[in-house]
C-alpha cells in the first residue's frame, strides 16, 4: 500500500472557497449535488490539472463553468479534469449517487438506526461526492437536505439555520449556512426522526445560543446529564481560556452505531448514544464521568481543532492532544483534581506505555502512515495532552495562557503545525522550544534513573535519562523532562535547601535537560525522603533506589495526591511481581504484612477522599503487572499472584473493610457527582475484597438485589459472574439483569462485558456462545467492543489461553469484522500488539494467529496495516 509521508507536504494548486450541497436522501439511492467554487492558488502553477479525491463513488452528472460533460476521467477513487477554464475562478457541478444502506464502514453518509448521519473525519467526505479532501482546504458551506417528511421530520447541518418548507409528494427540505470556512472533515449531516431536548445558553458577550440534544424518541430525559455537562463546558471555556462560542445554534445528535465516541462536526456534534444516554438506572458513575469529559472534549474543539484546524493529519495531535490536555483540566476542575489525575496516569500507562514500548510505536506526531484512521491513538491523544501539560509546568500558568491567547488570534481560521504551536510559546516566553519539541518527533517512553545520597547537609541526585529504541528510531537524542520534586522531613513536611547545582530547579521543578546530571542540593537539614514525578509532571518511567519504609512514609504522608497514591501502588507493584516469581518457581506466596495494614489504613482513613482511597487499594490490573514485568509473560501466573494479594488483604481487614461497607450504604437520593461516585467507588472496591471470603457470594448478591443504580448493579453482577461464577446466586443475577435490561443495548453491553471478562479458559465458550444472543450485532461497535473487544483487552487469562484457541477465534472474528468496518477490526486487532512480551508457547500462537490475518487475501489496508506493523 501507499505510505503517506510528512516532509511530502506540498499545499494543493486549488482552493474551494465554497461548497454549496443539495442531497437528496433515499435509503439505497441517495444524490448528492456538489457546486463547488474553484480558485487556483494564488502564486501557484500556470495550469496543473485538478484531481480531486473520492472513494466508492459514482459520478452520475458533471458540468464545468455551465457545460455538460467536460473532457475528465473519474474512478471511483478521483476525478481528474485537465482542461480548465483560463479564469481563476470557475464553478464545477458534480453529482453522486449513494447508498447509505449499505454503508456499514460507518464512514460517509450511512444510516444507523433509521437515522441518516454523517462521519468525515479523517477522509470520509470523499465517500460524498470529490473533492480535496485534506484539511487545509477550507470552504464555506451552503447545504440543503431535501427527504421525505415522515421519514425524516428533522434536518440538520453545521451552522446556521437559514430556510425549510414542503416540496409536495410529502417530501420537505431545510437549508443550513455555516458562515466559518472549515475543512471537509467537519461537514455533518443528520435526518430522521428524533426526539429533542432543547435548552440555551448566554455567552459572556450577550448572545443566545439554542442548545438542542437530539436522541431516539422517548429518550429526551436521558440527555439531562448531557446537557447540564455541555453548559458547563461553555461557561469553562469562557472563563478559562476566555472562548466564545460563535453560532446561534449548538447541536448533538446521539446515534446508535458509531466508530469512535463521538465527533466535534461545527455546531452539529454528532455522538456515540454511549456518551449521551444516561440516569442512574441506566449508566454508572464511570458512563456519567465519560460523557461529562466527551462532551466537553467535543465542545471544546470548536477552537482547538475548527476555527484553527490541522495543516495536515501528521498534525492530529494539534487539535487532539491539546483538546485532551483542556477536557482533563475542565474535568479536574468539576470532580476532584487530585483523584483526576491518578485516573488519568492509570489510563495512560494501561494504554500508552503498551504502544510506545511495542512494535506500533510512533512520536506524538508521526512522520509515516498507510492508514491515518489507525493513527487516532492513545499515543496522539493522551501523550500529545501530556506534552502540552509538561508546557504549561515549564511555562508556567501566566506564560501557558498567554502562549494560548496569543495562539488564538494569531491563527485563527488557519490550518496549522506543531510548529506554529510551539512558536507562539516561544514569542511569549522569550524561550527556546527545540529540545522541548523532541516530545513530538521521538517515540518511545523516556526512562530515569535516579541514585540519591545524602551526606553532611548535601543531598546528591543522579539523574539518568535513556530514551528505548522504537521502530525506525534506534538512536535517540536527550530529551527535556520536567520532573516535579519535594524534599520530605522526617515530621512530615518539606525540607528546604540553601542552593543547589547541577540542573535548573525551579519552581519545584527539575530541568532534566541531558543524557546525566549530577545534582546536589545543599543545606538540606536531614537526609530527605524523595517524591518524585509529583503530579506525574513528566511521561516516563522512573527507576529510584527507594526504601519500602520511604515508600510506606510517602504513602501516608506526601502533600501531593499522585505522588501518595505512586508510593502504595509501587509497594503492591513490588510485592505482585515477587509473588508471581514465586508461582512461577513453585514457591510459596508470601505477602509483607504492612501492606495488608496500609491498606486498611488508607481505606478507613476518613481525612481522605473517598474516590482516592478507592484508587489506592485497587490492585494493579492484570494487564498493570504484565506491562511492569515486561517479559516471558504467563498470564495466568499473575492470576494467581494478584489472587493471593487480594486474598491476603482481604483475610487481614476482614472485620474493619466489613464495618466500612456498610458505612458507605448510600441512604440519600441519587447524584452523579464526583462525591457520591467516590463513595460508590470505595463501596464497590471493598465489595470485591469482601467477595471472596465467607458470605461473599451473600454479600454481593443482597447488594444485586437491593442496587439502586447501575453502578451498584454492575458491582455487585461483576463479582458475582467472576469470584463466584457458576454459583446459584451469579446465574440469577445474569439472567434478572438480562430480564430487567434487555431492550436496552447499552446496559446490554456491560452485561456482555461482564461475562466476556470472567477469568478461566472457559471464557472463550462463553464468547462464542454470546455472540448467538438476540442483543448482539456483529455490525454495531458497541456491541462489539463489549464483548470482543473487552474480551481481548480485559480477560488475559481467557484470551491469553495456552492453547492458543482464542488467539485463532479471535483472528477469524477480525477478518470477519474486516470485511464491513475496517476501522473496527484494525482497532481491534491491537490487542496483539504486546505478543512479543508472552512467554514462547503463547507467543508462538499469537504469531501465527497474526500470521493467518498477514496471509488473507482481502484483508483492508486498515488490518493489514496493524498486523504487518505488529509482526514486524
Ligand atoms: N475527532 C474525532 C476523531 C475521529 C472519529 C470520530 C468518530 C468516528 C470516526 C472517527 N475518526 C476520527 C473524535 C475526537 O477526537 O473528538
Ligand atoms: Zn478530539
């Protein structure tokens, strides 16, 4: 296949300042008429033919500047026109014909559901008609929907409304202007028949904007959460980066079936259900907690992403890492920051640390693609937002905002780089970015060793970075790490120093600027307990010879939430990785003693937030202590040492965790704030301790029957289904779930994902047997991801099965999959990326699992890309 390179960047010899779109819809017939307006380039070449991109269309009429059938050659992949008028500016009419029917790539205009919508992003506009699709091309829009009434009562598009009315024979039409010129990939259009919760905000300077969230009849009430969530992203937005919003109307439409979570099309979102829908019989707290940050994601790339958009997908992470980097502080300041940022250092290293220490690492912005959609990952995404984090603590929050203002009126209404990003930074700060910029251009996960001493007044720091090896990168340059410190006495509070040399500290902040230094800060009055990576201000490993009695003190008294929560997760971390050394040897497990107390400790520790003392007893996962082991990975080993620990807690605090739960019994009316989800949370953490000793299965059962809300309900199944799978209590509660939810897919899926998690080899059956149910759909991602999806990235013991079965079943569902939506499969199909970490039995099945999709004929560049990658 083609590889796409970005030093081969050139801008197109055409502009189209406007698009005007008449699309008729049918369900198998629909015609799109494309007037789009024409200029060269200024400055360009004399006459250099236009080729314009498509993919699968038909071109059913073409009219040049009033004439029919000019000289041109179209494919279903381009159209071509070499004869162009001498003008610089010229109208070409083109018309398609599609079917949205059988659209089940999800990409270009398909129906889900009934409904007619659209999905662009990143090259699904050439599925509408031609054009130059690439983000640089900004035009403005004119689009009218013509349908049938009854089919079809509601017409949306970007922008503004602007005309509607009957067209007799039933049929009616609406006309949409979006006055901000914006690149293909934001075009959006919506029809059907959909119920509407309507609301308005007023911006800071005055102006009413009609809010409306658009969702299956019947649903409207479900949106409520979606909507408080939207307004008070509009309101974030002002007050934190001082954005306005700047049409008159806003809209989300809630669709069924969708690739991704959700898209930020200008002024008409459109959004997986999964991030609308919810109330607390239907959703739990961590559904509540998404659609908060995905509305406001979405919302909030009507700036960063539409008004200054991306020169190229090489720049994705200039519209995504920095909408992440905003979704996460909007979050952290609705919900607990401290608690926020645990949450997002676990997501991170549970999904970026695996890419970037495996065969499909690549810098935050790539330099190579064959296919940009498998370039929407967690790397682009969560480290860009990282990266633009570690700016902010370089800058600080005076110069970052500045940087950001600054930022906003220079570009806005362009198509930029990284560069451009990076230069406003350096205009406001006077600072040289270079070395800074390495955190785009380099992949790999930065590692730092650090050796302390302390000695007459003087603490010693020797610092290490090492940059690993990644595909195409062997050679790695020094990198600028920001690593934020605190010195601790032994009373608990932080020692100051008289001077320090060796590095720039400021602020809290070490400077890590090359390949070692040597530290030493002097006037320190004792020898000082480190903490450090405070707030994980840097994305790297950290290797520090530390004591367990240091590690014990920072975990009941560092200052700084993370860098606390850090310092118990090591000590579990260690004690999980011997554990499974000893179920590997066949030797007896043994578990330290203060940690079954430290953890009763912070659970009872009432000076604590409840969500925090949730995070910080939970285990690391399964797939934790694989990453951290790093090699000759059995699966099942971890199983029985991450077991033992649990046991080993749970048995110690048997009594205090017992009185603790019924504490927390939640008496009040239901709210999804982050208060009373910290309360669930700690509830249900303790639940999962308290499951497996005596009364257990009671316990979790009279919490299934007396659950309010699905947060509970799902608790308590989930413990049931895997700690006391088989039991008479976990079939009741599997079938009264499906009984109670079955007409709703949403709540179906975690009913799928559940079973699809339980552990044991068995899993696999039960996969198969799942995928015969009446709620699934091998063509809705939901469904899916539920159950396929969570099955090969959330069950190792089941999908990592010695024998290699599911490896095989897994990789015929993937060229199953592969032959309606390639997204989904390639998506998928990462869950192989870690193979090369499995011990040499199952890495040799995944191999020639792998292998089996290599070999395929009509495999999607989307798969063959992930697979060739992953083999490599
Ligand atoms: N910008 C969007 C990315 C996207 C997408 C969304 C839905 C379906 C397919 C898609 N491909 C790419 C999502 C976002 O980051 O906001
Ligand atoms: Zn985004």
């Amino acid at each position: 296949g083609q590889v796409f390179r970005l030093e081969d960047y050139r801008p197109s010899d055409y502009l189209i300042p406007q698009t005007r779109l008449t699309v008729r819809l049918a369900p198998d017939a629909t015609t799109v008429v494309a007037e789009l307006t024409i200029e060269r380039r200024p400055g360009g070449d004399a006459a250099p033919p236009l080729v314009l991109d498509g993919d699968g269309l038909k071109l059913k009429r073409i009219e040049l500047e009033s004439v029919a059938q000019p000289a041109h050659e179209a494919t279903p992949e381009r159209l071509v026109l070499n004869d162009l008028p001498a003008t610089d500016r010229f109208t070409l009419i083109l018309e398609t014909e599609l079917d949205p029917d059988d659209n089940k790539a999800l990409m270009g205009l398909y129906r889900s559901n009934g409904v007619y919508c659209t999905q662009c992003e990143p090259e699904g506009f050439r599925r509408i008609t031609y054009f130059l699709d690439r983000p640089d091309v900004l035009s403005v829009y004119h689009v009218r929907i013509e349908a049938p009434h009854a089919a079809a009562p509601l017409l949306l598009s970007n922008g503004n409304p602007v005309a509607s009315g009957e067209l007799g024979n039933g049929w009616h039409f609406a006309e949409w202007h979006d006055p901000h010129p914006k690149p293909s990939y934001l075009f959006a259009l919506v029809a059907g028949d959909l119920g509407r919760l309507g609301d308005s905000f007023t911006t800071m300077s005055g102006r009413e904007v009609e809010l409306g969230i658009y969702v299956e009849h019947g649903k409207e009430k479900l949106a409520a959460y979606a909507m408080d969530a939207l307004k008070r992203s509009m309101t974030w937005d002002e007050e934190v980066f001082g954005r306005e919003y700047d049409l008159d109307v806003f809209n989300i439409v809630a669709v069924s079936d969708f690739n991704m979570g959700a898209m930020e099309n200008k002024g008409l979102n459109i959004f997986n259900d999964k991030y609308v829908l919810a109330d607390e019989t239907t959703a739990t707290d961590t559904d509540f907690a998404n659609i908060e940050a995905i509305i406001a994601h979405e919302y909030f790339h009507n700036w960063t992403g539409n008004r200054i958009t991306c020169r190229d997908w090489f720049q994705l992470c200039l519209k995504e890492g920095l909408t992440v980097y905003r979704d996460h502080e909007f979050s952290a300041d609705q919900r607990s920051r401290g608690v926020k940022r645990i949450a997002e250092v676990r997501t991170l290293r549970a999904l970026q640390f695996p890419e970037d220490q495996g065969p499909l690492a690549h810098p935050v912005r790539p330099r190579r693609y064959r296919e940009i959609n498998n370039f929407y990952t967690a790397t682009v995404y969560e480290k860009g937002s990282e990266v633009v984090r570690m700016l902010r603590t370089i800058l600080g929050a005076a110069m970052f905002r500045a940087g950001m203002d600054l930022y906003f009126e220079r570009h806005d209404g362009q198509a930029c780089t990284i560069e451009d990003f990076l230069k406003v930074f350096e205009d406001v700060s006077g600072r040289d970015l270079s070395q800074f910029g390495l955190w785009y251009n380099q992949s790999g996960t930065p590692n730092l060793t650090i050796k302390p001493s302390y000695e007459a007044g003087t603490l010693t720091l020797e610092i290490e970075q090492s940059v690993p090896p990644t595909p195409s990168e062997s050679r790695k340059r020094a990198m600028h790490i920001p690593l934020a410190f605190g010195l601790i006495g032994s009373d608990g509070k932080e020692l100051e120093w008289t001077e320090v040399e060796g590095a720039s500290v400021e602020d809290g902040v070490i400077h890590v600027r090359k390949r070692s230094h040597k530290l030493r800060f002097h006037g320190v009055a004792e020898r000082p307990i480190l903490s450090l990576n405070r707030g994980f201000s840097a994305p790297i490993t950290l290797a520090v010879e530390q004591k367990p009695e240091d590690l014990i003190f920072l975990a009941g008294h560092d200052s700084d939430p993370f860098a606390r929560w850090q310092a118990f997760n090591t000590l579990l971390t260690d004690s999980l990785i011997s554990a499974y050394r000893c179920v590997r040897g066949d030797t007896r497990l043994r578990f330290p003693s203060q940690i079954a107390q430290l953890a009763g400790r912070i659970a009872a520790d009432a000076s604590l937030e409840p969500a925090y003392r949730a995070l910080a007893i939970t285990l690391p996962s399964e797939t934790d202590i694989a990453r951290d082991i790093g090699k000759d990975i059995d699966p099942d080993a971890i199983f029985v040492a991450r077991r033992g620990l649990s046991d080993f807690i749970a048995r110690s605090n048997h009594e205090p965790f017992a009185e603790l739960y019924r504490e927390l019994r939640d008496d009040g009316p239901f709210s999804p704030d982050a208060a009373g989800a910290g309360r669930r949370a700690l509830r249900n953490v303790v639940l999962g301790y308290l499951a497996r000793i005596e009364g257990g299965a009671d316990l979790a059962g009279t919490q299934f029957s007396a659950a309010t809300n699905m947060t509970d309900l799902v608790a308590a199944l989930g413990t049931l289904a895997h700690d006391h799978a088989g039991s008479p209590q976990a079939e009741a509660a599997l079938a009264d779930f499906a009984a109670r939810h079955g007409a709703m897919p949403l709540a179906m899926d975690k009913w799928f994902q559940i079973q699809a998690t339980a552990p044991g080899e068995q899993a696999l059956d039960t996969v198969r047997a799942l995928m015969r149910h009446p709620a699934f759909s091998a063509d809705n991602p939901n469904r899916v991801r539920a159950l396929l999806g969570t099955f090969s990235g959330g069950n190792q013991t089941g999908f990592h099965r010695a024998d290699g079965a599911a490896y095989a079943f897994f990789a015929e569902m993937l060229k199953d999959i592969d032959q309606r939506n390639p997204q989904l499969s390639a998506r998928l199909a990462t869950a192989f990326r870690s193979w090369r970490s499995l011990e040499p039995v199952r890495q040799q099945k995944a191999r020639q699992a792998l292998a089996s999709i290599a070999g395929a004929s009509d495999v999607s560049v989307d798969l063959r890309d992930i697979v060739e990658r992953s083999l490599a």
